[in-house]
C-alpha cells in the first residue's frame, strides 16, 4: 500500500523553485528538472534521488521511449508532427527508426549545414516540459554544446511551447573559427548565452563534472537565474563569458556524518519504562485520568429523590444522627445516675440499625457499578441507563467531556511533546502512559475501593459493641477510692463510720458504671463487657476509712473540722466518678468509631459521583484517548525505529560520491623554468594574439590548464596542451568546519518537524479508528522526511530552512551550522574587490575575444540567505563587530538566495563584436 494513499495524505513532493536544466550535449541522457538530481552531491551518489520515479527520473517524469503513457515522446516532439508532415531534423527512415537529421544528412530542421537534435536532446526537452514549475514562471537552463546552437533551433523554440519563457544557455566548448553562433530563439530579454569556452569544463562526457556543477548549482537558482539574464540584457549580443569566485562553505564528511548520527540518536531516544504522562496534558484529557469531578457535575443530585438509593442513604445518615444524639446524652452525671431521659437509650441497638444501613446502602452501590459498567469497562449503553435508574442513580448528558474533544486534545499534547524536541520513543512513552492512565478499568473494579471505604468488618464491629472499661487499673481504683476515705475518716469519732462509708460509696458508684454501661441495652439484648474496677474501690475504700479514723484519734481536730472533710471527701469521690464515666464513655464511643460512618457515606457518595463520571458518563471518551494514544504510541516508535535502520548515503572522497580523477602534478612555482604566466587582469590583455599569448602562453598558477612539458614555451602549439582535471576549479574555494554548536539541534528540530507533518494526515484515522490507525505503515514518509533532511545536511550543512520548519526566521546562520566564520564570503564580496579576483571561465587562447572595456562587465554578487541570518541588529545571535556586519552594509546590493551553499561573484564579461553571429532561420546571419 501507497503510504500516502493509507494516510490520505499528499506524497511529500513540493514543485521546485529552481530553473529545469536541461542538457543537449552529446551523449547525455534528459537532464534532471532539479538542480539537485543527477549532480553528483556530498554524501550522495550520482543518479537516481530519493524523489526520483521509477525509471530513475526526478519526479517520475521523463523516461526513454516506451516509460509514458503515449509510448515515450510527446506528440509535439515526436518525429511525426501532428500538424502533418514530419518535424524537420527530427523524424522516421524507411524503417520506421528514428533518425538524427534530415534524410540527407546534410541540413539540419533550421536549414543549416549540420545534424539535427538527437533523441536524447529531445528527451531532455520532454522532460523539462513536464517538469512542473510555481505559478507562471518558466526557467530552463540548457547546458548545450557551443557547436550545436543553431541545430538545436527547434528545441529552443519547443521550451516556449506552454508559453512565455526564459532561458539561459550555458554554452561549453569552442568552435574552430572561434565564432560563437547562435540562433534568434537566445536573443534577450528573453534569452541569454553564457559561453565557456574553456574545453576542460567539458573533459567528463558522462557527468557535469566538478567544475561545472557548482556553477549550474547556482543558476538554477530563480534569484541568481533572474539577475544573470536581466544582466545578459544589458550585454552586447546577450551573450557573455563567465568570470567567477565563488567560496563554499560545507561540512568536513566526519563532521557531517558525525552530527547526522547525533541527530537521528537525539530524534529516536531510549524508551523509559515507568514514566507518566508528564506535565502540559490538556484539560480536556486532564480530566479523563484522574478522579476529580469537573466542575459543572459537583452539584448534580446523582440519587433519585425517594428513590431506593436516596431513601437507604437518608436511612444511614438518621442512624449516625441518632447514634451521636444517644453519645451526646449519656457521656455526662445523666447517663451514671440514669435519668428519666436517658434510661431509654439504645445505644447498641442504634448502632446496629447503623451497621444495617450502611451495609444495605453499600449493596446497592455495588450493585449499580456491576449494573454500569461491569468488570470490562464497557460503554454505558441506554440499557445500563435504565438498570442505573430503577436502582435510583440518575445520570446527565456528559458535557465536559466527550469523544470529539479527544484527538485534537491528544494531538496538540503530542506536537507540544515534539515542540519540546522531545525523543520519539520517550514521547511514546509518554503517550502509553497516557493511554493506561486514560483507560477505564469498569465499575466493578472500583468494588475493591469501595471496601476499602466501608470493610465488611467495620460492619460487623458496628453490631458487636467493644467492652466498656472505666477507672484505669486496680491500683488506680483502689487509691482513688482510698484517699477520700481517708480524708473523710479524720473526724474524730465520727471517721470510724464516715471514712468506710465513703470508701463504700467510691465502690457503689463503680458497680452504677457497670449497670448504666453504654454498651447495654435495656433490656438486655446487646450486651457487651464491662470493666469499672468496683472491687478495688471496694477494698481501698475500707482501709482508707480505717486508716482515717486512726489518724483522726491522733490528731483530734475540732467536730466542725472534721465535717469540712468529710462534706469534702464525699464530693470529692462523686466527682471523681463522673470523671471516670464521662472518660470511659468518650473511649468507648471512639473504639466504636460510629463516627467512621459519616466517612463511609460521604466517600461512598464521592465515589459514586467519580464512578457515575468516569466509568459511565466519560466512558467513550476514556476508550477513545486510551485506543488513540495506543496507536500514536506505537506509531512513533515505528517511525523510531525506521530512523534507526535508515541507511543515509555515505559521503565519498572529498565530500562527494562521484569519481575522483587523478589529481593533476603540482605546477612550478612563479619565476623557475617552466613556470606560470603572471595572474590574468583588465591591465594584462590586448586584442592582438602575441599579446596575449594566443600561441605560447602558459596557464597562471592558479589555474593548471595542462602539464608543464619540457619543449621551449616558444614551441609550443595549442594543441600540444592536455587538459587535466584538478580537484577543485580554480575559481571555487571551499570552507570547511566540523559543525557549528547549533548544528545537530536544528537537524533534530527537523525531523522532528516533519514527524509532525507526518502524523497531520494520520489525526483523521486516529479519530475514525484508533486501532487500525496503529497499523498505518509511515515508513515511506519517514524516509522522505529523512531524506529530505539529510539532503540538506548533504546539499548546505542544514542552513536553508526545511519544509516543515514553521519559522524559517529563528533558523541559525551559517556560521553557528558549519562552524565557519564568514570572514571569506565577506571579503570575496566586498564592493573594493575588483574584476581581478575572478577567474575567467575561459582560456588564454580565448581572450582576445572579449571586450577590452571593463565598464561593460556586469558584475552579480550571491550570497545564502543563511549568512543574513544574524546581521540584524535584534538577533541576539548576530555578530555586529565581523563579517556580518561587513555583509549588512551592502546587503541591498547582493542577490540573496534562499538555500545553497555557494556565495561569491560572477563578471558577465562581454564579447568583441565580431566574436557572436545570430543565425536567422532562413541561414542568414546578423
């Protein structure tokens, strides 16, 4: 399946900005309608490129014979013209085979003597012509044999063929009478020849070469390609011979590599079990994993008025009223001594009709949560509605939460997640845990809390009263009651009786206790234990008395003396008593916890109302975040895991995976035999041929045309030079850095970003089914998005921003991406530099035929939009005291283009008048 077909997304295709090239010269197949295709590219290989179809074309559109759906040529283009006749220069033999020229061999379609286009010609020009192009502009680059102009007249004429268009022509070679022809097709405005005449651009017959590329790389650049023509127009002929310095500025292959391994490390991560949701989950799904009650359902009577619920719940909160009125009656002097009132309380008997109702209330909640949802979680369905109402529990229409708020909650909550550069694998962890979290376990699970809440035990603890301990221990009895006895015994005489009937009345109001015990009914139905220590007050009583009685003989302290202690003692043992008893009824009403019971009924409502919330009315909500963050999870760890087994291009020699040729001997250095000629200037040439070296003049250093031989320079012919390929032209310099400090954060910001954009189209799946959307095979997006970023890293270190960066303005310069200043770019480009720090794109022998006025030279400056990044003064990252300072003071006078790596100067140097003829189409010339 078409990945793009099963996320209903658009493949990941943007049409190119760039001006189609399109290559005539001899055996060259139909060149690429992007800059970037069949150029050999650092760390990638020649031929067919991520975007290319399946016969190895860009875009799947141009192919050989036989690839389109019309059999290979476009009608317009095929032999047989479908206006009637045959194309001239371009048509069937007798055979039916396709033919190179006119049947005679001996004219070409515009009349003139030589051959007519190839068959690879017009399949380059098919191909540009299906190439498609933004809005109305029409670029093409034709890269063509300078002898070959005028025979290729019909093709020039076929580029216009949808409408207006402009060309530029690169013609490389020269021919033997050193006279440029040209036909009217590549007149201005519309038109313009750049002529390289310099044959050893042209050494490779197979590949543009080294040399070459770097300066189609940047014409088809619709800024510079606008400048270099509407230049062109203000040249003599419209024709001009290239004079160039260009600087590079690119990754070293170890830095490259190195920061591309960083990147997809940082973008997949480690999973990390155990980690929840995280902070920055939106409300919407905030309220779908926790139990709080939204706002707007706090106030909801969830029991139906007398309904069953209703009426066991009202019955459990008069139990607990009644409970706590019998504890507030009977903990005082009333409850000892018995009043009239309080006789009649049960407290037992309350708190058993306590247990009762709390334990009918509690079944009735059980039973309304296996009535809802029961142990799978289920979605409330109108049935369960029903089952929920006649068991009193009535239900809202959910309105906080819902399925449709779902998947945009998840997928703003997912792009903060890649936002935040967050690893894939650690942002589907996150989401897992979300998708636990957010799944609902049933109401019936929530039986285990709801025992926790009200435990059959606390039921039964409620029927069986605990025992009802007063007094402290024996020995504590037994002094309290001993000390007013004592005291009371102190009147002389009248002790011998006072003192033990006090210490008889301490006991008789521990034996009361016993008999008025809180955890006895009346009637003798509840009975619990009690412990009041009367037998100790009992005994220490006694002695005390007697102990006082004997005191009181000795001390003999006056009558009224002794009734002062003894009125004393006795108020003293009652007070004591009452003490005790308020004391032990307090102790046992917390040991009956009844006042666990209000808890038990408001955490079973709260429990209930979570329930009713979370498990009934947001139940859809709940399976759908659950399902959708299941599958969003398990998409991204896919695309992980695609990262991980993307196997990028691997960088060959030099930055580049083309063949290398030998590099060329080294020169002599200036002034020793054999030595180079003095660098080439406006004050250095002449129009006559001795001046100019135009049949002994040697190559200047700085541009090793050929092998220093051995013969006398005044021998030597031009055809005893052998051109030599060199690793670099001699008008490119290249900057290389191992990567600046911002490198492998934007490489990460990128994928990461076009993660994103690969999960757009998928947010509709999610939203219709959730767990087939898990299933959606990403892995040929991903590997676009991959290749789309490592192109860049490949094509420009990263400096031009990617499709899916959202502010290409935040985008670091290319200093802190390379890791190499600016300095260079800004001295090539500075306005003081004059026309002697180009290299002219041609021979020694050649330049007698440009103009010797430098006034005439136009003269167009290139830079990256990358080096403008930081000249601002609000950039915090801006260097204002270097080079981008230098470059902002004559920003207005460059061409600033969007992406590439090449900044520099390129002269249009005019020709002499008599070096270009336009060819008319009848074969005169002009």
């Amino acid at each position: 399946m078409n990945p793009s077909e099963s996320t209903g997304a658009t493949p990941y295709y943007r049409p190119p900005t760039h001006a189609v090239c399109v290559d005539l010269r001899p055996f060259r197949h139909h060149a690429p309608a992007d800059p970037d295709a069949g150029f050999p590219q650092p760390g990638r290989p020649a031929g067919p490129g991520p975007d290319d179809g399946p016969s190895g074309d860009l875009h799947g559109g141009a192919g050989l014979p036989g690839d389109g759906p019309s059999g290979g040529l476009r009608d317009d283009l095929r032999g047989d013209d479908p206006r009637g006749g045959v194309l001239p220069g371009y048509g069937r033999s007798g055979d039916g085979q396709f033919r190179d020229g006119p049947p005679d061999g001996s004219l070409s379609g515009s009349g003139l003597p030589g051959r007519g286009p190839s068959l690879a010609a017009v399949e380059a020009v098919r191909a540009a012509l299906d190439a498609p192009q933004r809005g109305d502009e029409r670029r093409f680059l034709v890269v063509d044999d300078a002898t070959r102009l005028v025979a290729h007249q019909l093709l020039y004429e076929q580029l216009h063929a949808y409408g207006p268009a402009q060309v530029v022509c690169l013609a490389v070679g020269s021919p033997e009478d050193r006279v440029l022809r040209r036909p009217l097709t590549l007149r201005p405005p519309a038109a313009g020849v750049l002529w390289l005449p310099d044959p050893r651009i042209d050494a490779d017959a197979d590949a543009y070469g080294d040399a070459l590329r770097p300066l189609v790389e940047l014409l088809t650049a619709p800024e510079v390609f606008d400048a270099v023509l509407g230049a062109l127009g203000n040249v003599v002929h419209g024709v001009a011979v290239p004079a160039v310095r260009v600087v590079e500025h690119d990754l070293t292959d170890e830095g490259r590599t190195r920061a591309w391994k960083q990147a997809v490390d940082s973008l997949t991560g480690q999973d990390v079990p155990g980690t929840g949701p995280g902070d920055g989950v939106p409300a919407e799904l905030a309220v779908l994993l926790d139990d709080s009650v939204p706002s707007g359902l706090e106030s909801h009577p969830w029991l139906v008025p007398n309904g069953p619920a209703d009426l066991r719940h009202r019955a459990c909160d008069d139990a607990l009223a009644e409970v706590c009125d019998a504890h507030r009656r009977i903990r005082g002097a009333a409850g000892l001594f018995g009043t009239a009132g309080t006789r009649r309380l049960d407290l037992p008997s309350r708190l058993w009709d306590l247990g009762q109702a709390l334990g009918r209330y509690r079944d009735t909640v059980a039973a309304a949560f296996d009535d809802g949802g029961g142990g799978g979680g289920g979605r409330l369905t109108p049935d369960r509605r029903a089952r929920l109402l006649e068991r009193g529990i009535q239900l809202p229409e959910p309105s906080e939460a819902s399925r449709t708020r779902v998947v945009p909650a998840l997928r703003d909550f997912t792009q903060g997640l890649l936002a935040r550069r967050l690893p894939l694998r650690s942002a589907a962890s996150r989401l897992a845990a979300l998708s636990g979290r957010s799944a609902p376990a049933g109401s019936a699970v929530r039986l285990a809390r709801l025992d926790e809440l009200c435990p059959p035990a606390y039921l039964r603890h409620l029927e069986r009263p605990p025992a009802f301990v007063a007094g402290g221990t024996p020995a504590v009895g037994a002094v309290l009651a001993a000390a007013p006895a004592f005291v009371a015994g102190l009147w002389p005489g009248s002790g011998w009786a006072l003192g033990p009937a006090t210490g008889l009345l301490a006991g008789g109001l521990a034996l009361l206790m016993r008999r008025h015990r809180p955890n006895r009914s009346p009637d003798g139905r509840l009975d619990g234990d009690a412990v009041t220590g009367a037998g100790p007050r009992f005994a220490g009583g006694l002695v005390g008395g007697l102990l006082g009685a004997s005191a009181g003989l000795a001390l003999g302290l006056p009558g009224w003396a002794g009734l002062c202690l003894a009125l004393l003692a006795v108020a003293a043992v009652v007070l004591v008593a009452v003490r005790d008893w308020t004391l032990a009824v307090d102790d046992w009403w917390r040991r009956t916890d009844a006042e666990y019971a209000g808890r038990v009924v408001t955490g079973t409502d709260r429990l209930l109302a979570e329930t009713a919330v979370h498990d009934w009315l947001f139940a859809d909500a709940r399976h759908h975040c659950s399902d959708a963050a299941g599958a969003v999870a398990v998409l991204l760890r896919g695309m992980a895991a695609t990262a991980e087994a993307y196997e990028a291009y691997a960088p060959g020699p030099d930055g580049a995976s083309r063949p290398q040729e030998p590099a060329a001997p080294p020169l002599p250095p200036p002034g020793e035999d054999g030595g180079a000629a003095e660098p080439w200037g406006w004050d250095t040439w002449s129009d006559s041929s001795a001046g100019d070296g135009w049949y002994d003049a040697v190559p200047a250093g700085a541009t090793p045309y050929a092998e220093p031989v051995a013969a006398p320079l005044e021998s030597l012919a031009v055809e005893e030079w052998r051109p030599v390929v060199s690793d670099d032209p001699p008008w490119l310099e290249r900057e290389r850095g191992d990567g600046g400090p911002d490198l492998v954060d934007t490489l990460v910001a990128d994928l990461l970003a076009g993660t994103g954009r690969i999960l757009t189209p998928c947010w509709a799946r999610v939203e219709r089914d959730p767990v087939r959307a898990g299933r959606i095979p990403l892995d040929g997006p991903m590997h676009d998005v991959l290749d789309e970023v490592h192109g860049r890293l490949l094509r420009d270190a990263a400096t031009s921003p990617s499709p899916y960066d959202r502010h290409p303005e935040q985008r670091p310069d290319a200093a802190r991406l390379t890791g190499v200043a600016p300095d260079r770019i800004a001295e090539v480009l500075a306005p003081e530099n004059g026309a002697d720090r180009t290299v002219p794109l041609c021979g020694p022998q050649h330049r007698r035929l440009l103009s010797h006025d430098p006034v005439a030279v136009r003269r167009v400056r290139f830079v990256p939009e990358a080096f403008r990044r930081g000249t601002g003064a609000d950039d915090p990252r801006g260097d204002h005291h270097g080079a981008h300072r230098t470059l902002a003071e004559y920003a207005d006078e460059v061409v600033w283009t969007p992406a590439g790596r090449h900044a520099g100067v390129l002269d249009l140097v005019p020709l002499r008048t008599d070096a270009v003829r336009t060819v008319r189409e009848e074969g005169g010339a002009a």
